[in-house]
C-alpha cells in the first residue's frame, strides 16, 4: 500500500528473504506446514528461520531475530511469550516491538460466514498502538508495598499513529473511525490521545470521526459489533478489544494481525496464542497463521500469490467447511493443511 514508503529489501533472483520465528507453542507446527505450502506451490519466498529455545528467558535469540528483521524487513511470526512474573525477565514480544518501533498493529475482524458464532457479518478493523501506552514496561516498587506503573504517550507518536489510521481507512474505502479511550479518568495520557486524534481527523472531511469509553465500546460490541467500522485505540485496550471480537466471531484460530514501522512489515495472529495445551497435537487452527502468510504475501507485493491463498482459505472455511475444533468442527490442522493444498 502506499502508505508503506520503503519497501523490505531482502531480494536476490526474483525471490524475497523473509525471517520466520516459528515462536513456542502451535507456532513451530504451523511454520513447518507454510514452509512446505510455499515451496511445494512456487511462493518465490525463502525463509530465514529463527528458532527460540523454549527454556531460555534471555533476549540472546530475540537479538538475532531482529538482526534478521532488520536485515530481510518482513517477518512470519509466531507467539514468544514470556510468562515470568519475575520483574527482570522481560517480555520478548514486546521487546521486538519496541525495538523495530513497530507502532502499529492492524486486526481485520471478519466473519467468516462459514462458521457458527455469537455474531454475524462483523466487519471491524482495529488500529492499535503498539508501543508505549500501556506496555510502556516502567513499573516499579516505590516504597515497600507502593507501585506505581506509567503509561507513557507522546504527541508525536499519538499523531503518526492517527494518521496511519486515517489514511488506512482512506486506502480501505472506510468511512468512519472510532477512537476508544478512557480520557474521562486518564485525563492526560487518553486525553492527549484523543485530542490528537481530533486534530488530525480534521485533514480527513471525508471519515467521519467520533469516539466512545473502553467500557461502553466493550458492551456495544457484545452487543451490535456492526455499528463499528475503524476503532483506533491505544495499546492495552486494543489488546483487549481484538480478544473480545475474536470471541464474538470465534475469530482466535481464524484472525491475523499485521504490524508495521516505518520500514517493517511482521505478521503473526491476531490474538497471539501460543496455544501450549495443544500444540504437537495436530490440533490447532492454522487459518490465522496462513492468513499471516497471506497478509506478509500482499505486504511484499506478491498479490497473486496473496489472493490465491486467501481464496483457498475462504473455500475450506465457507464452502467445504473442514473445521478445526475450536470453531465446532472435528478436523486435524493436516486435513485443513490438505485442502489447502488442494485449492492452490
Ligand atoms: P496459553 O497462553 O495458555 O498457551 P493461548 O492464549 O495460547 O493459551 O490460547 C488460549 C486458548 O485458545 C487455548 O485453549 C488454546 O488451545 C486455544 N487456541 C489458541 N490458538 C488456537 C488455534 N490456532 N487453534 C485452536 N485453538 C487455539
Ligand atoms: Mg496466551
């Protein structure tokens, strides 16, 4: 899209170099299958794997995936969560974010009308912030028993990120944005947060701009999602917010999520799942990963390739209805694996 002024430039013979952090959990399982759907079906894409040793809490394997972003400007990603509560270890999720200033995370919510869900028809995209905010990591003790956690926000940062919504929404034929907040408690951080989006909607006459509180935002979805268009939201609440929908449309194993910098493109699913109770099983949903795939294909202007997975991923879910588990059905990730083949 032109909103994407540099391109990733890892490209020898007609082939681009992309980095693939299988991640722990489903994510290895899921790299293999995308591996092979490439190669077997001529995606002009070569992978440069990087493996994370699940026992290992440091950043040592992080650094190398960066290094390799870096140097390639996409990646396929799986979860690498973190789950130490001990306040040293640090979340390498967030840390790859941070470092690549991957500020914007995009979640396109779409019913699958294949599947059985609480809601139909839900057509939602979620612009998030993807660094700072929330996840800003300065949390500390004070004095014993006093904690106090900040939620950094910066002018410069709230615009790009508004802006990157409003030209989306322009890109995307859609015509009204929501910013969601919580600007009557958080006064300051929210509320720069929402000022800002104010501003810059007034460069932008033909989106219609309003906003509503995390809390009504999070009962209207449960109980209209379709009210809703473009909802731009601060990092936490977005977070929260994608989880929600995906609950709404039986989206975990389905929905992917794209994030962006200046000059990179990572894709991973949306809700981020690690998926540990089943992985090894063949049980996972591979849907969000291979539409990750797909999502990486467009980013690297490989669009034919792009919307030949994507058709083939709507045919297995909407007309021949090979279902995982987790969205009501009996098939293993492989019998999903195997259509898709089919269909390429
Ligand atoms: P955990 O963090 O405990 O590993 P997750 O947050 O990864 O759990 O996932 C939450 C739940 O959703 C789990 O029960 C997991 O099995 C399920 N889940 C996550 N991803 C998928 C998927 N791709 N297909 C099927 N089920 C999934
Ligand atoms: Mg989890």
């Amino acid at each position: 899209d032109d909103f994407f002024r540099s391109l990733p430039r890892a490209k020898y013979g007609g082939r681009h170099t992309v980095t693939l952090l299988p991640g722990l959990g489903i994510g290895p399982e899921l790299s293999q299958f995308v591996k092979q759907l490439f190669r077997v079906k001529g995606v002009p894409i070569i992978f440069e794997e990087i493996t994370i040793n699940p026992a290992a809490e440091g950043l040592e394997e992080m650094d190398n995936a960066i290094t390799s972003i870096r140097r390639n400007g996409a990646c396929l990603k799986g979860n690498v969560e973190t789950r130490s509560l001990n306040p040293a270890v640090v979340s390498r999720n967030v840390t790859l974010r941070n470092t690549l200033d991957l500020f914007v995370s995009i979640y396109h919510c779409l019913s699958y009308p294949g599947v059985v869900a609480r809601h139909k028809d839900v057509n939602v995209v979620i612009v998030r912030q993807n660094t700072d905010g929330e996840y800003a990591m300065k949390e500390h003790e004070a004095i014993p028993g006093v904690v106090e956690c900040l939620k950094v926000m910066t002018r410069p940062h709230a615009e790009r990120l508004a802006t990157f919504a409003f030209e989306y929404a322009i890109a995307r034929r859609r015509k009204r944005i929501t910013t969601v907040h919580k600007a009557n408690i958080m006064k300051v951080s929210d509320g720069m947060f929402l000022e800002v989006a104010r501003e810059v909607s007034k460069q932008y006459p033909d989106i219609k701009h309003d906003d509503m509180i995390i809390d009504n935002c999070c009962m209207q979805l449960v109980s209209n999602p379709h009210q809703f268009d473009v909802i731009l939201t601060t990092n936490l609440y977005g977070s929260i917010i994608v989880n929600l929908i995906a609950g709404l449309i039986q989206g975990q194993g389905l929905l992917s999520g794209q994030n962006y910098s200046n000059q990179y493109g990572v894709f991973e699913t949306a809700t981020r799942n690690t998926g540990t109770d089943i992985a090894g099983k063949d049980l996972a949903n591979p849907i969000a990963f291979l539409s990750a795939s797909a999502d990486m294909l467009y980013y690297l202007k490989l669009q034919e390739h792009a919307n030949r997975l994507r058709k083939a991923i709507h045919h297995v879910i909407n007309v021949d209805k090979i279902h995982t588990r987790d969205i009501g059905g009996n098939a293993l990730s492989s019998d999903v694996f195997a259509k898709i083949y089919e269909h390429m």
